[in-house]
C-alpha cells in the first residue's frame, strides 16, 4: 500500500542506495587491503618464523640407539646378548577413547593398577602428538599373538619390538656378568646427553658397569620427514650408530658352572685365577639371582624380598665381602717368618694345645684341643697348627706382618675390572692408632698370626694370593675381560716379583701346601682321592663368634648363623699351576671338610674344560662349538 | 506497472525492440559467470592439493558445482517480482523450520542444526535463511519511505533477529552472525542513519560481554583460543597456529602446486575444507592469495554493478545484500585462517568442499542474474 509520497521519493532512494552501494564496495576495499597487509604480515615479514616453524614441524632429528656390545666366556658362549622384546602401546591421537581401550586390553592379556598408572604417567610426559606411549613391556609369545589377532578392533594400539638385554645363564653369573637397567634420574645427570639420547638401559653392576663405555657404543642419527601423526615419510639423511664392541671374558663357562653347582644350597663364593695372566676363570657368588627381572623393571615386592632376605642375594661375596682370611694365610705368615729370620724350617716347638703370653691371664688356643706336640713349620702348615703361628707373629710383630702380606693383594683393592670392590684389611699399629685411636696390643698380634681379629680379606685377595704363590713369587693383577672387541687387554699385567732372601723358600711352602693335600695328616687330605694332578692348598676355618675362655667350639650348640666360616686357597698342578681357587662357604663349618671339596670340583672342571679345548682344537681347524 | 513511463525505456541499454542476446535469453550475466567460472576453477586445483591429491573429492565437487550452476540457472530464470511475491511465504516457512529444527532435529557433534526429511535426506534450513533473511528485510524496506525511519529500522532489525536468535540456540553461532549480518547490509544499503551505526557500535562493547555469558564452553574456548593460540599448542590452538605457519612459510611466492609440507604432511587440520585459504598461501604465497582476493573483489563489483542498475527497490537491496554477505563469506574465512577473527567455521565461499553451502552461494548468484536479465521487463 505505497503512500503517494513513495513515487517522489524514487529517485533519492536510488542516490542513497547508490551513495551507499559505493560506500559498501569502499568498505570491501578497505577489507581486503585488511587481508592483504595481515598476508604480508605472515608471508613477508614473519617469513622466517613460520618458514622455521614448518620445517620443526615436518623435520625431526632422531637418535638411533647403537646395538649393545655382547659378553661371552674365554670359549665364545655368549653370557649376556640381545634379543627383541615386544611392548603394547597406544597413540592416543588414533584412538577412539584411552580408558575404553585399556580395559580392551586388560581383558585380552593382563594388566595390573601400577602399569596403567605409569602409562598415564609416560602420557602426560610426552612432548608430541602422534607418539606411542608403551602399556605394557615384554610381552610373551601369547600375549603378542593375541594382541595381534585382535589389533583390527584396538584402533591405535601398537606392538612395538626393541633389543633388550638377555642374560641366558641367569643366576649362574648374576654377580659376575652384572646387569643393564633402566636409566634413572641421577644418571641421567652423569651421563652424555647426546651418546644416551635413544639408549634406554646402562650397565648396573658388574662387567656391565665397569665397560659400559665401551659395551655401549655411538648413537647414530636420522634427520627424518614426519607427518602429522608422526609417521615417517622419508628419511632426509642418516648417519648410522657404532655398535658397542664385544667383549671376551677369561671366564670358563663349565668351571663356573661346576662351582655354582658345587656351593648350591650354601652361601658362599668361589673365585678362580688363571695365574699366569691374572685372568679370572670362575667368580661365583651364591645366592645369586636372575639379573633377566632388572632389565626391564623389577617389580617391587620381588625387590623387596631380594633386599631384606638375610641371604643377602644381591650382595656381591667375592668382591664386597670381607671375611676374616683364618688359617689360609699361614704359608704367608710363615715366608715373612723365614724372610726375617725369625724361624726356619728345622726349628720345633712344642705345642700343648695352646700358647699364652708372660704377664697374660689369656689362654690363645689350638683349634687341637690336645695340642699337636712338638711340630716344626712344614708340620704347622700341614696340620695348621695355631699355636706356631701364635709364636711366630708374636717373635715377629704386627707391622712386620703387615709390610710382608701387602704385595700379596690384601688390604687394598686388587684392581680388578669389577665396580665395587671393597679393600679388606690388614692391620698393623698405624692403623690401629688412626682407625681406633688405640694403642696395639701384643694378642692381638697372636691371632693376626691364624688370619683372625682385625685381619679381613675378599675371596677374590684370597685367590689371588693363592695365584701370587703359585708363580712363585710373580705379581699378576686379576681380570675378568680378556678381550675387547677382538682386541686383547694390555693393561692386564703389572710388572712385579716377591723377591725373598732364599727362593727356596717358594718351593719349601708349595711343598708343605702340597702335603696339606696329599699327605695323611693334611688338613684337606679328604679331597686327594683319585687325583690325576697335585694340588698344594691351604684350609681355613673362621670363627665368626667369639669362644670364651672357658667354653670350647661346639657346632651343633651354635645356630646356622653363628658357626665358622670354611675356607681354602690353593692352586694345581703344582709345577706349572693352570688355576688358582680360593673357596669361601659361610658358616660351612670346617675348611677342610666343606670349602676344600668345592676346590677340587672346580679344579677338576677346569681341567676338563682344558681337556675338551685341546680335543676340539685338534679335530676341527675352527672352533665354531657352541653351546 | 508503469510500463509507459518515457524515462524508464531511456535508460535501458538493450531496447525492448532489439535483438536479444544469447546471455539475456538464458538470463545468464556474462561477466558474473565469468568471474565465477575463474574462481571454481582456481578453488579446484586448490582443492586438489588440500585433499592429499583425491581425484574423488575431486569429481564430487564437480558435481556439486555442477548442482550449484543448475540451480543457479533456474533461479536466474524467475523474475524478481515472483522473488518479491514469495518472500514473506519463504520468511515464515524457514521460521517455522528453525522452530522444527530446535523441536524435533537431527543431533550431530552436540548441535541440532538438520532437520530428517523421510526419503530426501538431510536438509539445513539455515543455510536458506541466508538469502530469505535479506530478501525479508528488503522487502519489508521497499514498501517504506527511505532512508528508513526509527521504527521501520526496529521492525526490520526484528525480522532479522527472529532467525537469528533461533539459529543461535542450535548452537550456530557463526551461522547466526553471518545471517544478522546480511540483514543489517541490506539495512545499511537502504540508507539507515549513520547516527544508528555509530550507536550500534557503542552498544556492541555490553553486547559483546553478555553474548559471552550466553555462549556454550567450546564456544568460548575457541574465542580464548583466538586471543591466545600459544597457549595451547598441541590442544585448541593447534589449528590456528598450524594454519599460521602453512601461510607463512609460503612465503611471496609459495612453495608450488603440491609442495605444500602443512598441507601434505597433515599438520594443517581441515586443510580440504574451512582452512583451504591456508593451502593456497603455503602452495602460491602471497601473490597467489592477492591474485584470489583480486577474482573475489571482480566478482564483488559486478555484484554491486547489478545492484546499482537494478530497477526497483526491492532487487537493488536483495542484490546489494546477496554480494555484500558474499564478501563476509570471504572476509569471516580468510580473517579465522590468518588468525585475525576467532574460528567460526564459515567455508571459503566456492573453493572449500562441501555441499550445502555450494547450492546457496549459486542460487544466490543466480538471483542476481534475474535481477540483471530480467529489467527491461521490469516495472517499479
């Protein structure tokens, strides 16, 4: 219904809708001038920024992780290797709904409360999208398989394979070998930020540790495309990681075997040394444990019980206990008497079942209760007479014994390519005045005389010592590694000899130790039956409590803990000597009766293992045999 | 009908007894047909690479296009005065659908935005309110005095309002502002006082804060995510920061047809879609999006050409209206993409993928072509 008025107003309302119809376009104008400076902005002047960005976006600089370097024994047996180990693992981005997703998996295969809670703990840590954050590591062969059959209705789920360290003698060489775990924080700190950028393990403990340098190897880098969901598109540039090198140990896998087998069921530790080189053939701690449950997480009551049982499993006894050294020091004890003339291999004395000092109330005892009568030193060493050896280091005095058993490897680290070892002791008055702050007294070096008191050594001094003696006097330094990436360890010998005034001396005390084994009234007469080589050795036994004046040792009154330490050291053959064992068995009881037979088992194994080698070597050119 | 007026014939360039051309007969414009078969086919070849090299989304854009030029060849066909006859029908219809929609519509990604027509398929009817909502508010306006008066300006600003609060409590906010907006353009474009304007303005500050308290969680999280896409890197922000860096690593000149990383690499999100643009910028850089804008604003003059010329109120508004929501189109797009306007969710009209909005830019355009083919048989 257009009022009159409307016809007169047509041509104004053009002009206006003209007028603002220019102003409208004006306005586009002025928009996109807007869109174009906004453009420029980002295009020209930000440029760089967003150039940068793009490419930080598509273009990631990878760390490869260098394949760990592998341990096998002096035979070529491989005592530590990799093998693939498969992880579930879920991209987020990929899939429908996280919580819904767990609880899929958790009714295929197991999961516990503490493996998703680290899950989400690792998800909220990652810094892309797109990335798989693993759920469950090292899976069996089931699990796999049955992740894989159903992976078509697990959108975003992953099995992930990696290399992981895998040690197939297990308990057998747990404190020898040592074990790789995840990096922690602290080491984290101390390690190469870039050399361990894709690592995931380091060696812990044992050969591990102390050649993690040299078994870990060079990462390697790939600059690599990825889209979105980080998926590679290509590989721009690689550069390939330097495998960590091998290493050969002196280690005989069967005489180790033997001496695990030997000590099973006890607690204790055997160590055996190649004494020419100083090579380490056995080194046996028992309990041991499996290092395999290190490797990728140890769950923690499993730990738990490792750390509290009062076996103490994890503890390392050949290296790291420091027991007193008993009666297996006396052939030391009598060459320092020799070598400063203070006895000599004619002189008796008669021994009525103990020793007493003047102005002394104190009876030291012979573990004989009758005593051994009138017995000169080969007699003493044969039959570890105490009471000899009581004379003995009292005519000689502490410090003297202590000057003369340093070079043999007690009281300080012997060197050996292990993390950990601890420096036994052997105390003199110096010591006594700087650690105690107390003058010496002269019983005290009475039972320093039978390898008692103050005096402590590790299996491992013991061994060696027992190799020193072996070479007559010729300085080795023990070593497990005896060679590294095909290279042999040079460092391994230190030039030295025991120099004593009479070199007869060393055949003298071989001799009585041969007679410890071999002769009827040898302390370890027991283990000479069907012998097809000589042994010289020394028995041992440790009180680990003290007996009071009045009381004698009686080991059916004692509880497990509390009874004696057996021990022995000794070497074969006892010409050209191929091995020298030193045999720890806590609360074994008698030297003779318990930690001598284990010597023997282990000897008998290596000359086996000897055995089986030149056979081999004989009949095939190369020794390809593996177990 | 006025037929007779002496004036009118003078200023008709085709004389009603002279040959009529090709273009005329079919009721096509050349130049606007023109411009727009440019523009699809740069969007083609942009889309081409923004969909990872799918001939498939390929083919299927072409046929929508397809639908799009045939419905705009039928509408070019109706004359404006049947448009003119229609609108308050078509006003109260698509009310009544929004209405039906909020009642009984189809729920998707928590808005109901579909209405289920049995045996038809889905159908948006807020994507027709785009055009019926300025050709209302111009026909209201037309039978008015103008410049419009205070109370015509209030009645018309609630025509406009009816949809848009509807369209609004779907959510879609973006949907509702553009078509508020195309109706306050055709208000504008009938002469509304700048007193008016400069009032709206001042009103927008408390307007803006309560529409804020009004908005749903996400809504408000894409608005902070506007103001600060640092802030969330791998989360909300990721789009725009993502869509940032794929145009400016492109550079001036881009890094070719294909050659797009953002793109290619998946990074851009949405990269076929709302943020084409980004895929354009990275691939031909600035010159390329200079050279788009520069077919956009072609398309926009000619627009505006047919609106200046058009014979009587009602089309000059519709006409003006139809072109300058055009523009809001690519402004609301390429403003979200580069990062300037918070991400709305509004397609770069012609050159993104997608149906719906493919069929209402075309039959829009196609109303135009009336508007143009139609005058010499037009009467005020």
């Amino acid at each position: 219904m257009p009022k009159p008025i409307t016809l007169k107003d047509h041509y104004r309302e053009t002009r206006v809708f003209a007028r603002r119809s220019v102003v409208g376009l004006g306005f586009v104008f002025l928009l996109m001038l807007v869109l174009v400076a906004r453009m420029f902005y980002l295009q020209v002047m930000q440029y760089e920024k967003y150039r940068t960005m793009a490419d930080e976006n598509r273009i990631t600089v990878e760390p490869i992780a260098p394949t760990r370097g592998l341990i096998m024994d002096r035979n070529g047996t491989l005592v530590a290797d990799n093998r693939p180990s498969y992880a579930v693992s879920i991209i987020k981005e990929q899939c429908p709904d996280v919580d819904d997703t767990i609880r899929n998996i958790g009714e295929l295969i197991t999961l516990d409360e503490a493996q998703i809670d680290r899950f989400h703990k690792r998800l909220e840590q990652r810094q892309r999208p797109h990335t798989p954050v693993a759920l469950k590591f090292k899976l069996t062969e089931e699990e796999i398989a049955i992740i894989a059959v159903n992976q078509h209705r697990l959108p975003g789920v992953t099995l992930d394979a990696s290399l992981v360290r895998h040690y197939p003698w297990s308990e057998t060489l747990s404190h020898a070998v040592g074990y790789v775990g995840r990096i922690n924080e602290r080491e984290l700190k101390t390690l190469d930020a870039t050399d361990y950028s894709a690592t995931e393990h380091v060696g812990k403990t044992g050969i591990e540790a102390f050649y993690e340098d040299q078994l870990h190897g060079d990462v390697g880098f790939q600059t690599i495309e990825t889209d979105a969901r980080g998926r590679i598109t290509r590989v721009l540039e690689r550069t390939d990681p330097a495998p960590g090198q091998d290493l050969m140990l002196y280690l005989d896998l069967p005489t180790q075997i033997a001496a695990a087998k030997a000590l099973d069921g006890r607690r204790g530790a055997v160590v055996a040394i190649e004494p020419e080189t100083g090579g380490v053939l056995a080194f046996v701690s028992i309990p041991g444990f499996d290092p395999n449950l290190f490797v990728t997480g140890i769950d923690y009551k499993t730990y738990k019980d490792l750390q509290e049982s009062r076996a103490q499993p994890l503890f390392n006894r050949a290296i790291q206990g420091q027991y007193p050294p008993g009666s297996t020091i006396k052939q030391i004890v009598a060459l320092a008497g020799l070598y400063y003339g203070v006895t000599d291999w004619n002189r008796s004395i008669y021994d009525p079942g103990f020793y007493k000092l003047e102005n002394d109330n104190h009876f030291y005892r012979d573990w004989k209760k009758w005593g051994h009568g009138v017995v000169n030193m080969h007699q003493a060493i044969v039959e570890s007479c105490d009471t000899y050896f009581y004379d003995l280091a009292f005519k000689m005095g502490v410090d003297r014994i202590h000057d003369f058993m340093l070079p043999f490897g007690f009281g300080k680290r012997t060197g050996i390519d292990m993390p950990s070892e601890r420096p036994g002791l052997i105390p003199s008055r110096n010591w006594k005045r700087g650690a105690l702050n107390q003058p010496w007294y002269p019983g005290e070096t009475l039972i320093v005389g039978i390898g008692q008191g103050y005096m402590l050594a590790t299996p491992l001094q013991l061994a060696l010592s027992a190799a020193i003696l072996a070479n007559r006097g010729k300085l080795v330094k023990p070593h497990m590694v005896r060679n590294i990436g095909g290279t042999p360890v040079t460092d391994a010998q230190p030039p030295g000899q025991i120099e004593l005034k009479d070199p007869n001396n060393w055949e003298l005390t071989i001799a009585a130790m041969r007679a410890v084994v071999h002769s009827a009234t040898g302390t370890a007469r027991g283990i000479k039956e069907g012998l097809t080589y000589d042994i010289a050795g020394k028995t041992g036994t440790a009180q680990v409590v003290g007996i009071k004046q009045d009381e004698s040792y009686d080991a059916s009154k004692l509880s497990d803990w509390h009874k004696d330490h057996a021990l022995f050291v000794g070497f074969a053959p006892v010409d050209k000597p191929k091995i020298a064992v030193a045999v720890l068995v806590e609360n074994g009881g008698g030297g003779g009766s318990t930690a001598a037979p284990v010597a023997r088992i282990v000897m008998d194994a290596y000359f086996n293992s000897l055995a089986q080698d030149a056979i081999s070597d004989n009949q095939r050119e190369p020794a390809t045999s593996e177990q | 009908m006025n037929n007779d007026f002496p004036y009118k014939l003078d200023s008709l360039r085709t004389p009603v007894t002279g040959r009529v051309s090709l273009t005329q007969a079919i009721h096509v414009d050349g130049p606007l047909l023109g411009g727009l078969l440019v523009l699809v086919s740069v969007g083609l070849f942009v889309l081409y690479s923004g969909s990872s090299q799918s001939m498939d989304t390929i083919i299927r854009q072409v046929s929508r296009l397809a639908i799009g030029f045939s419905v705009m060849l039928v509408m070019a066909q109706i004359p404006p005065r049947t448009y003119k006859r229609w609108t308050p029908w078509l006003y109260l219809v698509g009310t009544g659908l929004l209405i039906a929609v909020l009642v009984a519509g189809a729920e998707a990604k928590g808005a109901q935005r579909w209405l289920a027509l049995p045996g038809i398929g889905r159908f948006q009817p807020s994507e027709v309110m785009k055009l019926i909502v300025p050709m209302m508010v111009s026909w209201y306006l037309a039978e008015r005095a103008l410049p419009p008066g205070w109370r015509p300006v209030l009645l018309a600003t609630l025509l406009m309002l009816v949809p848009t609060v509807l369209i609004a409590k779907q959510p879609d906010l973006g949907t509702s502002l553009l078509i508020a907006s195309a109706g306050f353009i055709a208000l504008f474009l009938s002469g509304l006082s700048w007193r008016f304007i400069g009032g709206l303005v001042v009103a927008a500050v408390p307007a803006a804060g309560s529409l804020w308290m009004v908005m749903r969680e996400y809504q408000r999280q894409r608005v902070l995510t506007f103001l600060n896409p640092e802030m969330d890197r791998w989360g909300a922000g990721w789009n725009i920061t993502q869509s940032k860096t794929a145009i400016g690593s492109g550079g001036l000149e881009g890094k070719g047809w294909l050659h797009g990383t953002q793109a290619h690499l998946d990074f851009l999100p949405e990269s076929h879609t709302d943020f084409i643009i980004a895929v354009l910028a990275e691939e031909f850089g600035l010159l390329g999006v200079c050279a788009l804008l520069l077919i956009y604003f072609a398309i926009i003059a000619r627009g505006m050409y047919i609106a200046m010329n058009a014979q009587d109120t009602y089309s000059r508004l519709v006409a003006g209206a139809i072109t300058l929501t055009f523009f809001v189109y690519v402004f609301v797009n390429i403003g979200m993409v580069s990062g300037i306007l918070p991400v709305v969710g509004v397609p770069l009209p012609l050159v993104s993928y997608g149906g719906t909005s493919v069929v209402t830019l075309m039959a829009g355009f196609g109303i135009l072509m009336s508007i143009q083919t139609h005058r010499k048989l037009v009467a005020t």
